[in-house]
C-alpha cells in the first residue's frame, strides 16, 4: 500500500523525475544507463513518449534528438561520485538549460531532479550586458552579502580587480563607521525591499575611502546595485558647508560688534546709561505721545555736591567709581518705562513717562534720601541736589528741559542736597513754604484728618516763626510738641489702618518705623541742645508732609473712606 503512495507521488510530482540503473561492459566500465521509471513532468520536460522510454537506454531514448552530452556527463558521474551532485548542462537541441541533481539509491542505480535554468541563464547574460555598457558602478550581491559581479566602473572607480572581489563580503569594504547601517539597508534588500538613495563610504584598493550613493534592489536570490560616486560633491557640499559656517560666525561678529557701536553711540561708556545722544533720539517721538494721548511725562535733573572735591582729592578713578555707584543707586530706585541718562561729568536725568510732578517729586527725594544715607567707598558721605519739571502741553524739550535744570541750580544755591520743583514759580520744596489744606488730602476718617490738619499747621507755624527775627530759644519748645505729636499720630494712625483691614498695613508700620528713627534722632539732638533747625524743617516739610502725608498716606485711602461710609 505504501508503495503505491510512493509511486504516485512521483509519478504525479510536477518536479521532473527519473531513476536509472547503470549498464556495465565486460571490463566493468559503465556505458549507458536503463531508465527503470520515468514521470510525465520529465517526459514533459525532455519532449519523450514516458510510457515508451521505460526500460529503454538513455542512449536510445536521447539518440534521435542529439542529447549524447547528457549521457556523458551522467555517465562521468557514474565513475567518478557516488555521493549526491548536481551539475548544469546545455541542450543544444532543444535552446535549454538543464539543471540536474542525482543521488545514489541501490547499488548502481541513481534517481534524478530535473529542474529548467534556462531563463537563469538568460538573466545572468542580460546582467553581463548590463554591466558592461552601464557607467554607474555596479555590483551584483548574494543575499548573504557576498559580491559575484562587478562592472568595469567599478573596477576602474575603486581600483580593484574583479578576481580580488569576487566572494568576499561586500561589509569587508566598508568604512567602520559605516557598517550597522549598511548591514540595516542589506536586511531591508533581503526583505524584497528597494532601497535609494543610501550613502554609504567604500574604501579603494588605495585605501582611501571613496562615498557612494547606492540605489538597489533584490531580484530573486541576487541584490542588484548601482551606485554613483559623490565623493567630489561631498567635499564640495562640506566646504559650502564650512563657507556658510564661517558666514555665519562671521554675520554674528559683526552682529556683535555693529551692537557694540551701537551702545557705544547711545550708551555711556563708565556707568553703562543711557547718554545725551539717545536722549536728543528718543525725547521727540516721546512729546508727542505724551501730548497725544494726553499723559504726563515728568523729568529729573540731579548734580553731585561738590564732586570737584573727590576728583582733586582721591583722584578721577575713585571719581570714576562714585558715578558708578550713584548710576547704580538711582538707577534700582526707578522702573519701566522710566529710564536714567547720563548728561555729562556728575549731571544725570530721569526721564518718567506716565508721571505727575507729585510722582516725579516722590521718586526725586526718595533717590535723594537714598544718596545721603549712602555711604560711599574710600569718599564716605555725598549727596546730591535736585530739580523736578513736569511737561508743560505742546512745550518744547527745551523750554522744559531748562525749566528742570533750572530747578536744579536753585537747589544748588539754596543749600544744596535738596530737591526743588519748577512750576510757574520755580518754588523749592526744601526751602519754607506754606501749605494750604486741601480737599483731595483727606483720608476719610475723622481722627486722622484732624492730626493731619494739626501736623500741617504746625509745620507752616514753625516754618513762620523760622522767617521771623524771634530766637531760636522761643522756636525751640515747639519743636518738642511737633515731634510728640508725630509719634502719636503715626500710632493712632497705624491702629485704625489695622482695624479697616489695610492689606499694606506692615510696609506702612514700617515707613513710619523710619520715620520715628529720624523723629527720636532730632528729640535727642533737641534735649542736648544740639538740634539744627534746618535739618529738622527739612525732615518735616519733605519727608513728613510731601513724601508721607501727601504721598505714601493716599495709598490706603481707598479703605478708610470705605470703612467711614459704613
């Protein structure tokens, strides 16, 4: 029963098949073979009856249609092998090429495999065509990477022979840093995969490394390659490459350096500020705004005292380094868009868009307070005077601008280390003047109105009675009063700030902490008979009245006259 399996299964197999048995001379040399079974495929294949072969000679079977090579080459195999084999063979009759495997079965009887190779061979000339007329360099690779053909481009290109290629490994060529991703690329071609444009370096018989653009494709069991060698454009592309670099690098020192001259020309070299050149750039365009949209522009012109005195004494670098300073002090006491100028030697402006004369006044005697607190390296103490303007409408830069500088000369002449304000009057704000109480200083609470009303008052008293020939000795016990009733007043006034929930009631706690330090230095300085009253005239008129009551007090009006409504 299996038996029959087993014939049927070659007799219907599509693979060509057949068994022969040797025929032997007298001297034991085999010299045909007897075909003991046959299948239709072969029979098919070599154009035979298959019923009519059997049991007849290959010799007789092959006679008629000249296929004597095949009985030669079995035949050669008969004597020389009797392990498994195969070989190819022409038919010259039939145009064809045969591919034969045999295999030995009993003693002296084989089996055999036809297969036709003949579109194979076909292909592979095509490829020697191929490879001869083609200018690229082109290869032709087993799926295991091993070269079998190369072209004369190649050849010529990377100056090998074809012998000294053929079967090695195409990986063995390439550059090692190269390798992983060819051996990637050689996986994708082994998955039926085209590839293009891979590049990858080839190193020549010269041991130079040559780059390849590589386009390829797998064919059956051979990857096909061609590729172009771009090594020159490489070079090219890394040397404009390497231009643009140095381009850019170029671009940006320029960049760089243009930047430089351009602070150079706005920007003060010692200090860092601004300079008299960007202030003429920028101060047009700003009055216009300013008149256009309606909005307040204030400015601040202030002059160190006696700066003279430090260059002739410690000399122009300790001179150098108190501009600095005084650049940097002035210059973290003020915010955007406000911004700080140098004008030349010990003369500086602030320039404050959106700022009333009040504001503008604020931040001047803030900036002043700051300085003659300061103490300066090596120089110690030094203080500055000041003048405030604020624009007029349509005014030209000018006109305002001497206005300010103006102001500042008075503070000069007055005494210096003062601020004073340039209005219609040109009044000082450190020399004595006279407040009138307004409408729009009230807080809305009634306790600390009638204090506020009461300090006023006694400021403009005390300011009178310094104008008036009376003594010092009858002035003096006035003072003692004022100053006791600060210190009550800024109690009072911190207690009810605390029960209408002043959010800023601490930052206000300690303003007024600063204040009593100043207020307890002139009590001691009253009770040893040693207190000057210019020095307290000016604490009062500028720290208390202008830079507290009508500055830092508005800040929690907003609460107080809530809390008083209800």
């Amino acid at each position: 029963m299996e038996a029959n399996y087993f014939k049927d299964f070659f007799s219907r197999s599509p693979i060509a098949f057949s068994c022969q048995k040797a025929i032997f001379d007298n001297e034991g040399m085999p010299y045909d073979y007897e075909f003991l079974f046959i299948n239709e495929a072969f029979a098919k294949l070599m154009n035979i009856q298959c019923a009519s072969s059997v049991h007849r000679k290959f010799s007789e079977v092959f006679q008629e249609v000249g296929r004597e090579n095949l009985v030669k080459k079995t035949l050669e195999y008969t004597n020389t092998n009797l392990e498994a084999t195969h070989f190819d063979l022409y038919l010259d009759q039939d145009s064809k090429w045969i591919r034969i495997h045999m295999f030995p079965l009993h003693e002296h009887t084989f089996g055999c495999t036809y297969f036709d190779v003949t579109k194979e061979y076909m292909l592979v000339q095509d490829i020697e065509g191929f490879l001869k007329v083609n200018i690229d360099l082109l290869c032709v690779i087993d799926l295991k990477g091993h070269i079998m053909k190369v072209n004369k481009a190649f050849e010529r290109i990377l100056g090998y022979k074809f012998e000294e290629l053929q079967g090695n490994k195409i990986t063995t060529l390439i550059h090692p840093e190269d390798v992983q991703a060819s051996k990637q690329t050689l996986k994708k071609l082994k998955d039926q995969k085209s590839v293009s444009n891979f590049i990858n370096r080839i190193r020549g018989n010269d041991g130079l490394y040559r780059i390849l653009e590589w386009h390829s494709e797998t064919i059956g069991t051979y990857i096909y390659a061609s590729a172009r060698d771009i090594t020159e454009t490489q070079k090219l592309e890394m040397q404009l490459y390497k231009n643009n670099e140095s381009l850019i690098e170029l671009t940006e020192k320029l960049e760089r350096k243009n930047k430089i001259l351009k602070d150079l020309a706005i920007k003060d070299e010692l200090t860092g500020l601004y300079n008299r050149h960007y202030l003429d750039q920028w101060i047009d365009q700003e009055l216009s705004r300013a008149d256009r949209e309606q909005q307040p522009l204030s400015m601040i012109i202030f002059d160190l005292d006696h700066f003279k005195r430090v260059n002739d004494i410690w000399g122009h670098p300790v001179g150098d380094e108190v501009l600095k300073q005084t650049a940097h002090l002035a210059n973290r006491l003020i915010r955007e868009p406000e911004f700080l100028v140098r004008l030349g030697g010990e003369e500086f402006a602030i320039l404050l868009p959106g700022s009333n004369l009040k504001q503008a006044i604020h931040i001047a005697e803030t900036i002043r307070q700051t300085m003659e607190d300061y103490k300066y390296p090596i120089v110690g103490h030094l203080t500055a005077s000041f003048g405030v303007a604020e624009k007029k409408n349509s005014e030209k830069f000018y006109c305002w601008y001497k206005r300010t500088d103006k102001a500042m000369y008075r503070a000069k002449e007055a005494g210096r280390n003062r601020v004073f304000c340039s209005d219609d009057e040109d009044r000082p704000l450190n020399a004595p003047i006279k407040f009138v109480w307004k409408s729009e200083w009230e807080s809305g609470n009634p306790k600390i109105d009638e204090e506020h009303r009461e300090l006023v008052e006694q400021a403009n008293s005390l300011v009178s009675l310094s104008l008036s020939d009376i003594d010092d000795d009858k002035i003096i016990p006035k003072v003692d009063t004022i100053l006791n009733n600060i210190i009550e007043h800024f109690r009072d006034e911190e207690e009810i700030l605390k029960n209408v929930g002043y959010p800023d009631y601490e930052k206000h706690a300690e303003i007024h902490q600063c204040l009593l330090d100043k207020v307890f230095q002139f009590k001691k300085a009253y009770q040893c008979g040693d207190l000057k009253l210019s020095e307290l005239f000016s604490f009062i008129v500028n720290d208390l009245i202008v830079g507290h009551i009508l500055n830092s007090d508005s800040d929690y009006f907003p609460y107080t006259k809530a809390s008083h409504k209800k």
